[in-house]
C-alpha cells in the first residue's frame, strides 16, 4: 500500500515538474510579469538547451506512477487523467501558441515594388537601407510585425529587424562564421527581441547584433546603415527605390493605424510616454567612438537640428519638415553650427540636403536610431545624455 502510494505520488510531481518546466520555458523570455527586469537570460538559455532531457526525465516520472495513480477508487481516479490534461494543454499553449516564432512569423513572400507600383501610403514610416545604389525600404507596419525580413540589398544579404516593445529598427549582415545563417525569433531580453541562428544555437540581440548567450556568446553581427524616415522622404531621396509590400498571409496582423507610429499609442508594451525621459518616451540616440549619447525627441521636435559633440567627434542632428524623419552627420568641425532652413543644413553659405550632400561635397553620415529611452540606457550603459 505505501508502495502504491509513493507511485501516486512520483506521477503527481512528474506531473507538477513539466507544468512548472513549460512555464518557467516561456516564463523568463516573455513579457511576464517581472521576467524583463531579472537578470535570467542565462537560466532561460540553460533550460531551453536542455528542454528535451528534461522532458524526458519528468515524463518518465509520470508514467512509472500512472498506473497506481488512475487506480484509486471513487472519484478520486479522475484525478490523474485531469492533471494529464492540464499538463498536455500547457505543453500545447506554451510551444504552440506562446512561444514568440509561432506568435511572429516570416513573411510567406517578400514582394518589392517601385514608386509608381507601390501600394503603402507615403506617410508611414520606412527603415530604408541604400547599398550599392540599390535603395530599399521596409514599412514599420510590417516588419514591426514580422521581427526580421530577409532580403538582398545591392549584392549583399541583409537581415532588417525591428523590436516594437524597444522601438529599434536594425538592419545586419545575416552572416556568422563566414556563411549565411537562418534565424528565428526566439523570444525577448530586457524587452528586447532575441533571434536564434540555426548553426550554433546562440541567441543573438536585437538592438545591437550581439550574441548574449551560447557558443557565439560576445561576437557581433556586422550593422548595415539604415536610416527611419517616412515613405514620402525616402522616396524624395531615392525615387528609384523599391518598397516592401504587404503578405496577404498577414494582413489581419498588420497595424491598420499610425498610433504606435506617430507615438499616441498607450499600450503597456509598445506605447510611447509623452512625459521627456520616462522609460517610454522617445530618444534619437548616437554612438561614435564608443560613446554613446541620447538626444530627447521632444526636444528635438521643438528646435529641429541639434548641433553637439558623441565620443568627441562634432555632429548634427536634424529632424525633416515632416517631423518624423531625422538626420545625423559628422560636423566639418566645432566651430561648425548648422541651421535649418526648409529641408536644408546651413553653414557658412553653403546648404547641404539631408542627404548629406552639398554643391562640392558632402557630410559624412551618421548611424542615429530612435529608441524608446527604457531601451537606449538599457543597452547603451554609462550613455550620457543632451
């Protein structure tokens, strides 16, 4: 009889272990309550390395105490069947239902248009990337959906990323050890989204291309320049440009609105803080010889171009006429002080496009990105700020 009883109770903590094992799985690489504040990536990548002899071994604990668990008499035997249910339909919620790759998925087709074709409207905010006179742009819409899109831009395979709950849009070389590499999204960091490569099974950083966990751990993905402007700027600069269009597949999962956009969404994730500095609130942040400096968007919306020094080095900082696109360059030098006048930079009689480009020459760009300040401070540490 005691016999019998241990069995039971073997099954009801084999039963127990796996429930807390899918949770705890999905747990720390979620926005669940807490999970994004703790410093846990190294627990999480731990049991998602070792998921299956886990599995294995709680399973095993619960078919060695079934038997004696079904066979109790009354009602009490239904007991051991409910618990498999609510075991089984934890498994199925947390791999097939929560898990971020099967939430968030890869566009089924990637269909690039010309100007005169395209389809998205002009307001809508684009990450464009230009590599060998080959001009690309990617709406937020979608890819805030997707997490990445693979493309290839001017000869080179690029990887275009953007994270909503940080409000980063990056672009990268998809290659590790010399090769292309496929990723899939596994889940979040610090709210930060994390892809995994399909080699090596590190888990690489969204906002900055870095490997935070597994054999890749402190290598980076090489960053392609990208800039986020509206549809209608990009086009202006690059009127040969291509744009990304929408998957059919997908289209009850694009936004159908501006609001996360133009910055009056309130949600809890992806809204934006109106209030200058507060955790949601958006900055346009720098790094430039290892430095790293942000700049307040509300600021830089009431004042239009910000001139200043990152990591030593003089730089402008210019927000377009349309209020959403912005423009960052090296300044000649410190003495250099620009001013706006339309969609222009200004110093010293000479007006330079926001392309950077001038009758004779040119300014050297910058990489700037809009984050919201949370995300900024929290993978730009020791940052200063304007």
């Amino acid at each position: 009889m005691t016999n019998l009883s241990d069995m039971r109770k073997v099954f009801y903590a084999g039963a127990l272990l796996l429930l807390l094992f899918e949770l705890a799985n999905v747990y720390f690489i979620m926005p669940m309550p807490g999970s994004q504040r703790m410093r846990s990536i190294d627990v999480a990548y731990f049991l998602y390395r070792w998921r299956w002899e886990f599995r294995l071994v709680f399973g095993a604990l619960i078919v060695a105490g079934f038997w004696p668990a079904w066979h109790v008499p009354g009602r009490r035997r239904w007991i051991a069947p409910a618990s498999l249910l609510v075991v089984a339909a934890a498994v199925y919620a947390t791999n097939f239902v929560m898990a971020a790759d099967r939430m968030f998925l890869p566009p089924t087709v990637l269909t690039m248009l010309s100007a005169a074709r395209n389809k998205v409207e002009t307001a809508r905010l684009v990450v464009g990337v230009d590599l060998n006179g080959d001009a690309r742009a990617y709406p937020l819409e979608y890819i805030g959906y997707h997490h990445q899109v693979r493309d290839t831009v001017g000869g080179t395979p690029v990887l275009v990323s953007y994270c909503t709950v940080c409000r980063t849009g990056r672009v990268f070389s998809p290659t590790v050890n010399g090769r292309p590499e496929i990723f899939r999204l596994v889940g979040m960091d610090h709210y930060n989204a994390m892809f995994e490569d399909a080699t090596t099974g590190s888990w690489w950083r969204q906002a900055n291309g870095e490997a935070i966990v597994g054999p890749k751990t402190g290598t980076f993905l090489r960053e392609i320049p990208s800039v986020q402007v509206t549809l209608s700027e990009w086009l202006a600069l690059h009127p040969a440009s291509l744009v990304m269009q929408a998957d059919s597949t997908f289209k009850g999962e694009y936004a159908r609105d501006y609001a996360f956009e133009n910055g009056t969404s309130r949600k809890k994730l992806t809204g934006t803080d109106t209030v200058s500095w507060h955790d949601k609130a958006w900055v346009v942040g720098l790094t430039v010889n290892r430095q790293s400096k942000a700049f307040d968007w509300n600021r830089l919306r009431r004042e239009r171009v910000v001139n200043d020094e990152v990591g030593g080095q003089p730089i402008v900082l210019a927000l377009a006429s349309d209020t959403a696109s912005f423009f960052a360059f090296e300044r000649p030098d410190s003495s250099t002080h620009f001013v706006l006048l339309g969609d222009s930079l200004v110093a010293r009689g000479r007006a330079y496009a926001l392309t950077g480009k001038g009758k004779s020459d040119a300014l050297r760009p910058l990489f700037a990105s809009q984050e919201f300040w949370h995300s900024w401070r929290e993978f730009h540490p020791g940052t200063r700020t304007y």
